[in-house]
C-alpha cells in the first residue's frame, strides 16, 4: 500500500500559519503551539546542548532595556499637566 509521505514539521507549521488567524479552529492552534515548541532553537534534536545556555553577543556601552527588577520612572517623561 501505498503510505503518504510525512510532511516535515516546519512545512506544517507554514501551512498552519498561512490560514487566516480568525479562520483557524483550536485544533489548529493547539497543533501551531506543538510545533513552534518543537521547532524552537533549545528543543531541536540535533542541539549541541539542551540545557546549555548560549554566550550572549557583544554588546555596544548602550544600556540594556527591560531588565528585570528596576521598574522605575527612567526615560519616561513626567505627566502633561493642562492648564486651564
């Protein structure tokens, strides 16, 4: 008998994301989920080292943005005050 080839996972996951988003049934969503999950750098098979972290790039002296914790006023301007 003849078997139908199995369709690769990343071209699933095109086809999946070429259906309108407000035309996809949870089924779909649920199967786009698997797949990105599956297809990510770190749950590849063929990942060097699963749990290892990757050095981070060089980075220029800019400071970093959304770090974690200061959740301060930096950078944002002060409210508008109107006057009447």
């Amino acid at each position: 008998m003849n078997t139908p080839e199995p369709v690769s996972p990343r071209r699933r996951l095109q086809e999946l994301l070429a259906i309108p988003e407000r035309q996809r049934t949870d089924e779909q969503w649920d199967e786009i989920n698997e797949l990105e999950i599956k297809l990510a750098p770190a749950n590849r098979e063929d990942a060097e080292h699963p749990g290892a972290r990757r050095e981070a790039p060089a980075t220029s002296n800019q400071p970093r943005r959304n770090r974690p914790g200061g959740g301060g006023q930096q950078g944002k301007r002060p409210p508008r005050k109107f006057h009447k």
